[in-house]
C-alpha cells in the first residue's frame, strides 16, 4: 500500500477527522455481506470466507519474482496451517509486459505465474491477483516505473499495450479454478493527481490538463464560464485552462476526473479483458486546501459502485478513520477506527459486498510514520475483536504483510535469474544448484556489481545490507556502496550477515571476495516493513496466534 506521498502530517490527520466525521454522520444499519460474483467468495467450489495472505517470496513486493521462489509450496502450507485458504500475489505490470512499444511478454515471469497457482491449487487454496502492480525493479522493463505509468495517461500505444497485457494475464490464468480474485489498485494508477499536485508552474500545469485528458474531460462535462468560477480565473478559450492549484478548492475537480478515469479509461476497457476484474478503491478522504489551510474534504464515492462488480475493493490500516493525534493507539480505538471505516463503506456500495484487498495490523513505512500505529501489546486484541466486523461486513481479506520484508531496491537479490541485473567482474559466476539456493561465487577480489536508478538508493542515509554466506576457510567479504566499503568475516557453512554502508550518493552496490566465498540473497534496504506475524526470518510474532484464531473462525476451519 502507498499512502498518499504529497500531503504531509497535519493534512492526513486532517483527511482522517474528516473521514471519522463523514462515517459517523451516514447512518447505515447494520448488515451481513454475502459474497457473490465470479471467483467471489461463495461462487461454485469457493470458500464462504476467503481468508488471504500476500507471499512476496525471499523479496519484498517489488523484487518478489526474480527473489527466488522455489520455497513457494513450503510458504503456502504455512499458511494454509495458519487458517488462510488463499494466497495473494502482486503481478507487475512491468515484469510481466517488459516492453511496450511494442508489447512483450515476459514468457518465463509467466511460466512462474502458472506455477504458484498451481502450488496453491495442490493445497486446496484460492489465488488473488493485484494487477497493474506499479512496482517492480526488472532492468529488462522498457518505460520504467512512473515513466510508464504517465505514458499510460498520454501515449495511446502504451495504453493498448496496458490492455493487452491485462489480457494476457486473463488468457493464462482463465484455466485455473482457484483464481478467485482479480483486481487493479487506485493508488497504481493514481499518476496525474501526483503530477498535478507536484505541479508548480503555470506551464507545467497547462501540459498536464493535456496529457492526462483533463481537459478533454472538462471540455465535455462543464462550461467555461463554470470552470471560470471554479478557479476564480476568467478563462477566454479552453486551451487556456491548466490543471487545478493543488493548493485550492478548485483540485475538487482533478479529483473528479480522476475518479471518471479509473472507472471509464481503465476499469472498464480493463474488465472487458479480464472479466469478474474489480478494483481496489480509494477509502481514504482528500483534503482540500485555500492557500493556507484544509478548508473541506473530497469522497471518491463514484469508484464504489463499479459496473459489473460485485464486490467493492477496498483496504484498512488502523490509523485510518481514527482522528485522535497520538502516535499510539490502543486496541479499543483501531477498533472503532475499522467499524467507522466499514460502516460508511458499506452505506455507500449499493449492497456490494466489501473485500479488503489491503488488510493492515501493523504500518510503520515512513509515509505513515506521523499516524496513530497500534502498540505491538495492543495488537492480539485488536485481531481477537475484529473477528465480529469483518464477518459482519466483508466477504474477505488480503493480509499485505504476513511476512516481515525488507524494502530492497535490489534486483534478482538470490541469483536465481543467474547473472541478470549484475555485472560479474574477475571471474565471478552464479551457480544454481538443483537442490539448494543459486548463489554468486567469490575468489580472489572477483565482484558482483549492481547499478540501479539513483532514485531508489536513499543517499542521504546510511543503508544495512544483509546477505547469506559461506567459505571452505574464514575470508573477507567486502559490500562497497560508492566510497563506504564495509568488510566482514565469513567463516565455513550458511550464516546470515548485516552491515552498514553509506551514506553516499552512488548507484551501484557491491560485493568482492579477498579469497573464496559464495554470497546470496543480498538485501540493501533503509528499514523493514514489519506485519507484528511473522518475522522476516519465519519466527511468529505477536498476531499470529490471534490471527490463526480468528481466520478458523471467519472461514470455519477451526483454529
């Protein structure tokens, strides 16, 4: 989940009192959600209550598919034991179609594809699938990253591809019965309200209105003269009309278009190819501003009733709809903040059921570093006492986190893709065992080296790198971040490593040997996204045996 990267503090907790405000003024009654649909939760040979967890394999969600997964079956049947009876999985646009003029397939992510769902399929669990996952660190994508996704709005051919690629998803997974969800994210396709809101000249702002069809969809729903009293400018002729000030009302109406877009350029043309496909919505209230302060809030009531869906994609973190302004939360107010986010949902789907495709105990990412977080003592309550809602209202869950992960920019950080993403200097070379982990072997100064965009190197802080590792006799192992070099001792048989390098404003990371050594799995991260379920070494933290309770309630498998 990415929370709104524009806003600062004071304007969430502001967006939050808001949207606590809005849910306790609809006056819903309560209601039991069945779910229906195709590949819903209580379709022919589905469960009643699909109970989810996301695998992101040894990775993160970003690198998961060149991670190395061949611990897949073992991760499901754990969490099969847990009382999940479904498996999520993130299925990046960019990985999947690397190029996009023209399009092409990446057939052997898709081979990977095929083989976890039948993984699952073998444990007797479902699949979901988050399409058009905006996040993935493939150096084989052509348009990387936001350049694709701006593309989307402004280049036809890259929004052909866009579809052909959703199309190609559905024509590969169509075989298999346990897929029993599939959905596309606002906040991967939330592009032109970020550029809008970064946008600060006047010349910028007027290129925006064309590129993302703004104005196109202005020209067709509103007069000038009303346009003109909107912004409090007296517009002559369209062409003079730029995206709204971020910091005015009048960003209503990006807000606005942006909702028409995702339900009429993407939503739509999407599920035509992709049929029973939905969407993840956005929940949470955007505030607007006059210049100096948050003077009104704007609902995306529009993306809840979907044409042709029957579920309303949604997700829920603890700080949401909780407008207190402590850091610390406890239980009895998560709860509250989930039954008021649920219940305004619920009033406004037009009796769709509800599917929190994000589910979150835990948030401690930096964008959400300033927003009440449940204290890990806190959080077995809060799952134990949850059970009652989500039953009530939801016809299912994705947990995003059920594995502590480390947010790596690092590309094919276990060498199962051999070579791919690193240079091999001195005569390094991977080597993929048939029954044990691939790995990078080291002698004699050899190097592995990765190069990747400065974006995603944070340089203004110092990064922990984390690495398997053994050698025939102890020898060095140095990890080089541009001049930061940081030197540790491997000694005979597997062992985990952690050092610290940087800060530094290089792009390229990596690892030499003095003598002989094999080197895998190579995380470089600035912090660990943490879940309070499993750790990122497997050991159960302190939800997990609230969790497997609750799960054998929802889903009646004991627990």
């Amino acid at each position: 989940m990415r929370p709104h990267p524009v806003t600062g503090a004071p304007a969430r907790r502001a967006a939050r009192a808001a949207l606590a405000a809005l849910a306790l003024a609809v006056a819903t009654p309560a209601v039991t959600v069945a779910a229906s649909g195709a590949g819903a939760a209580g379709a022919a040979g589905g469960p009643r209550y699909i109970a989810a967890a996301e695998y992101f394999g040894d990775g993160s969600p970003t690198n998961m598919w060149n991670s190395g997964l061949s611990g897949a079956p073992q991760a499901f049947a754990q969490m099969r034991a847990e009382g999940f009876n479904t498996v999520g999985l993130v299925v990046p646009w960019g990985e999947f179609q690397t190029g996009v003029t023209p399009p092409r397939d990446d057939t052997t992510t898709f081979a990977e594809l095929d083989r976890l769902i039948g993984d699952a399929s073998t444990l007797g669990m479902g699949v979901i699938l988050r399409l058009s996952y905006e996040w993935d660190n493939d150096p084989a994508d052509q348009m990387p990253g936001l350049a694709r996704f701006d593309a989307l709005w402004s280049n036809p051919a890259v929004y052909s591809s866009w579809l052909d690629y959703i199309a190609a998803v559905h024509r590969n997974v169509a075989r298999f019965s346990n897929v029993r969800e599939a959905y596309i994210s606002w906040e991967d396709l939330w592009q032109p309200i970020f550029d809008a809101q970064g946008a600060t000249t006047t010349a910028q702002r007027l290129a925006l209105a064309t590129t993302t069809g703004f104005r196109a969809w202005l020209e067709r729903t509103h007069s000038l003269p009303q346009v003109s009293f909107d912004y409090g400018t007296a517009f002559s002729r369209w062409s003079a009309v730029p995206t709204p000030p971020a910091d005015q009302p009048s960003f209503k109406l990006m807000f606005e278009y942006e909702d028409y877009a995702l339900i009429h350029r993407l939503f739509i043309p999407a599920s035509k190819r992709f049929p029973g496909l939905t969407m993840e919505t956005r929940v949470d209230v955007d505030p607007l501003y006059d210049g100096t302060g948050v003077v009104g809030s704007y609902t995306h009531d529009a993306q809840y009733q979907l044409p042709g869906a029957t579920v309303t994609g949604m997700y829920f973190s603890p700080y949401m709809g909780d407008p207190s302004q402590s850091l610390v939360e406890t239980s009895t107010q998560a709860l509250a903040a989930l039954g008021s986010v649920l219940t305004k949902m619920s009033g406004l789907t037009g009796g769709r059921g509800l599917f929190i495709f994000e589910y979150e105990i835990e948030s401690n990412s930096p964008q959400v570093s300033d927003d009440p977080a449940l204290t890990p003592a806190q959080i077995p309550d809060f799952v134990t006492r949850s059970e009652p809602l989500l039953h009530q209202y939801t016809s299912g869950y994705a947990l995003w986190t059920y594995r502590d992960y480390d947010q790596s920019p690092l590309f094919n950080q276990s060498f199962a893709l051999g070579s791919a993403g690193w240079r091999l200097t001195g005569g390094a070379r991977t080597v993929s065992p048939a029954t044990s982990t691939s790995y990078v072997a080291l002698h004699n100064g050899a190097r592995a080296t990765q190069t990747r965009n400065p974006s995603t190197f944070a340089g203004s802080s110092p990064a922990t790198v984390t690495f398997q590792a053994q050698a025939p006799r102890p020898t060095t192992v140095d990890i080089a971040w541009g001049d930061s070099t940081a030197a540790v001792t491997v000694t005979p048989g597997w062992h985990d490593y952690r050092v610290t390098v940087g800060p530094s404003s290089a792009d390229a990371l990596s690892v030499s040997a003095a003598g002989t050594a094999s080197v895998t799995d190579v995380q470089m991260f600035w912090y660990t996204q943490l879940g309070d379920v499993y750790s990122d070494t497997g050991a159960p933290e302190v939800g997990a045996a609230a969790l497997r309770a609750v799960n054998g309630q929802l889903t009646g498998s004991g627990g």
